[in-house]
C-alpha cells in the first residue's frame, strides 16, 4: 500500500522540523520521514548558538594555510582525513576556490540578510519556560583571545559585521572582565556581539516537534528512505522502511546524509560531513555568564539553565561519527588556559557527542529545486549555522512551493551553482 500526503519532508533534524512547520502553517498535509530519533542527526546536542555575527562564510582566505598547519597535530581543531573519494577531491578544490576574498565578500551579505531574517523566526518556536517552550537567551556572544594576533584578525570582521548594523564591543582585558563576570578569564581581550543568542538545542527539538504535531504534520521517526520511484521527471513515490509515499512535493532535508539519499536519483550535492563534538557537564565548579568561543582554539562554551556544554572540532572523515578520544581531551585542556579557575575533571570523564555538520565548499547552504526533478526540493548544507538558519530555511521553502518569491533572495543557495 502507498501512503499519500501533499509534501514529504525527509530528515527529522532542525531543519526539516521548521520545514514542515511552515508548510504545515500554510495549510499543506506533511509527513516527516527520520531514520532515527527526531533530531539525532546534528541537531540535539550542538552548541546551540543563534548567531547573526557569524557573517564570515567557512570558506575565507587564510583559512587553507591555517588547515595545512593544523592537519598535522593531532590535537588541532580541524581536520581532513585523507582519503581516496572524488567528491572529496572535487569539494577541497571547490572549497579552495571560495576561500578567495572576491567570493568571501559575495558570500556576506547572504549570510547576513539570511541571519536577520531568521533571528526574529526563532519567536514562533520559543517562548517563556512556564509555557513549556523553550527559552532563547538573548545574552550575546562573548569571543576570547589569548593573542593579540588572533584578536587584531577578527577585528576586521568585526567591522564588517559594525558596518552591516551589528552592535560590536571591541574589548581589552579590563573590558572583558568587566563583562564576563561569572569567572577569571586569561586571554588578551575579546569581541561582544551584543545580538547574538543560545538556547538549549535539544529543548528546540523538542518544541519543534510539539509544534508541528498541534500543526497535524505526520511525524514518523524510524522511518529510513531507502530508494525512490521516477516517472516523467518526477518523484512517484518515495520508499522507507515504513512503506511507500506518494507526494506531490518532497523536500531534503537529509543533513549531512543529503548527497547519499539522493544519489540514486543522479542529484549530486557536494557536501561533506564536518565532525564536532560536545560534552556536557551538570556540576561545573564555575560557570561562564556568557556564551564564549575560545578563538585560537576554536571552542564554543554554552552556560545552559543546569549544565555547561564545550563544543567544538571539525574532521572531514566522511559519514564517520566515531569519537577520537585524543582530539575532545585536546579540545577540553584547552578550555582551562581559557578559564584557568575551571575544573576539567567531570568533563574529561563525561559521554562525547558526535555530531556531522553538513557542509558545502562555498559556506552557503543549499536551497532550492533540484535541477532535474521537479517536485523535489533541496534543504541542506548549513554547516555550522544549521540552529541559526533552521526558521529561516523553513520558511523559504514553505514559500517555494506555495509558488510565492521567497522572502529573502536565494539566487547564491542554488544548487545549480555548483554545475
Ligand atoms: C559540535 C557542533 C556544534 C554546533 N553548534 C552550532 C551552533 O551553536 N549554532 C548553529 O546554528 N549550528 C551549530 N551546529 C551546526 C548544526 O548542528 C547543524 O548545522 C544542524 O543541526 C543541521 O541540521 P539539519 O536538520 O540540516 O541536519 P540534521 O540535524 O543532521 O538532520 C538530518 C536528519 O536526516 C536524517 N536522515 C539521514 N538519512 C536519512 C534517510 N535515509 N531517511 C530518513 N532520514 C534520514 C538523519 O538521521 C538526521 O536526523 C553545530 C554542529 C556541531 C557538530
């Protein structure tokens, strides 16, 4: 037997949620297909940052020399296994390509405008913890530097992000003292983006996925596509481990599993898996009052209402989500020439989250129609921006296939650009 429904939405992750959320307000029928838990993918137990300063796409200059260096230290925050794979090859020489100031600048005020447009979304979803949803903190985002070198680097985007309206505090020791008050920083200064946010990213889930069942979506978790069904250019049915679906419409929102689900169907999506990890600890011996990242070392700190959660590292290893004992104990020793009254201890000895990033050479994510079939379209690719971007992407593509111009322009997202 086949199941209809007008729109199948596959991927149970941030963005597949806030996808069906959207359809689902614009009246459509949806069912949501996950192959595991709802949002296991890389959505549950990130940093959990909603950043509208993270204007620099991943692919900027200096970023290859700085990745030669750091592929040779084992205790280095990125990484790229080597191995033999063409979409590798063909994403480092892509990656490489974008990484040039000219296509850096392009890519700015896409992030941007996608960013602003997103941060307001997050209001649909959040609201007070009394009301059960869950909570953004509005606190802003505090970045750390040990160096002078490092500082007077992001300086300049810095300015960037001061000249696209984003408020800034440039900070010296004394500054930063005198905002991160929760405990003793080391470092040479810092960077306050005064309008950034965080909440707890599993509590997003898990609203997300109260709002969209009250919103009658069909949410089957479980559920595995394994294949596809053409017939004319169109995808007739979609075949899971839970039956078959037709639908009129189907959207990706695979993660970093986007390019294999649809790799049958000759889609080619050029992302790669980004690896990064978190560990969460309930009894921190002193608590940051702000959300930091640990800039040399690449590190993000999230104080969350009972816990404090480090994340951070990225390994291109493929669909791997093993965890490399050797990097998080780097990742977690660096934290205390940060915070040097921090306690590692629990830390050191708590669960590792792994969780793959999906990202593309260029840093922009991937939405849009796919070029060859035409009731599929593409949501993914958001890399480190995934939380931040989620509303955001949901409510292009409810507009796409309402027929609407989508509210933000998403000529640079197509997914021909990579032809
Ligand atoms: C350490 C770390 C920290 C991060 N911190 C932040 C942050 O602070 N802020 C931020 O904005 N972003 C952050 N990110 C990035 C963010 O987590 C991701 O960009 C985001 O979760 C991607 O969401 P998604 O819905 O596209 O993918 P996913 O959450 O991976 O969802 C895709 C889903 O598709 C499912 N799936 C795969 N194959 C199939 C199939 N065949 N059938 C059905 N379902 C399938 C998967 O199981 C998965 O659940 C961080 C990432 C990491 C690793």
């Amino acid at each position: 037997m086949v199941a209809k429904t007008d729109v199948l939405v596959i991927g149970g992750g941030a963005v597949g949620l806030c996808t069906a959320y959207y359809l689902a307000q614009a009246d459509r029928s949806v069912t949501l297909v996950e192959k595991g838990k709802i949002g296991s993918g890389c959505s549950d137990k990130n940093a959990g940052l909603i950043v509208p300063s993270h204007i620099i796409p991943l692919a900027a200059p200096g970023v290859i020399k700085k990745g030669l260096r750091w592929l040779f230290n084992p205790n280095s925050p990125f990484y790229i296994k080597p191995r033999f794979s063409l979409e590798l090859a063909s994403w480092v020489w892509q990656f490489m390509r974008a990484s040039r100031e000219q296509r850096m600048r392009e890519s700015i005020p896409v992030l941007h405008h996608l960013l602003q447009a997103s941060y307001p979304l997050f209001m649909d979803f959040t609201g007070s913890q009394e009301s059960g949803a869950v909570k953004m903190i509005e606190d802003g985002l505090l970045m750390i530097y040990r160096t002078a070198k490092a500082l007077e680097a992001d300086v300049r985007d810095a300015e960037r992000a001061r000249q696209l309206g984003l408020e800034v505090s440039i900070l010296d020791q004394q500054g930063l003292t005198q905002t991160e008050t929760g405990l003793a920083v080391s470092a040479v200064g810092g960077i306050f983006y005064h309008q950034d946010a965080h909440l707890d990213p599993q509590d997003f889930i898990a609203s997300l996925t109260s709002k969209v069942s009250e919103n009658a979506v069909q949410v089957k978790a479980e559920t595995e596509v394994t294949g596809f069904d053409l017939h004319q250019g169109k995808i007739r049915t979609v075949k899971t481990t839970g039956g078959d679906f037709s639908a009129n419409q189907v959207v990706l929102a695979g993660g970093s599993w986007s390019p294999e689900i649809v790799a049958a169907l000759g889609v080619k999506l050029p992302i790669q898996a980004g690896k990064g990890y978190s560990v969460t600890v309930s009894r921190p011996n002193v608590k940051p009052r702000l959300p930091a990242i640990l800039a040399e070392a690449k590190i993000a700190v999230t104080p969350f209402a009972d816990s404090l959660r480090f994340s951070g590292t990225l390994e291109i290893a493929g669909l791997d989500l093993s965890v490399s004992t050797r990097r998080v104990q780097g990742m977690l020793n660096a934290v205390q020439s940060y915070y040097p009254e921090m306690d590692m201890q629990e830390a050191l000895h708590a669960p590792v989250w792994s969780g793959l990033r999906p990202c593309t050479p260029d840093g922009l994510p991937i939405i849009g129609r796919a070029e060859d079939i035409d009731n599929l379209l593409i949501a993914a690719g958001h890399a480190m921006l995934g939380i931040s971007l989620a509303p955001v992407t949901g409510k292009i593509v409810a507009e796409m296939i309402e027929g609407k111009a989508p509210s933000v322009d998403v000529t640079a997202l197509s997914p021909t650009r990579f032809n």
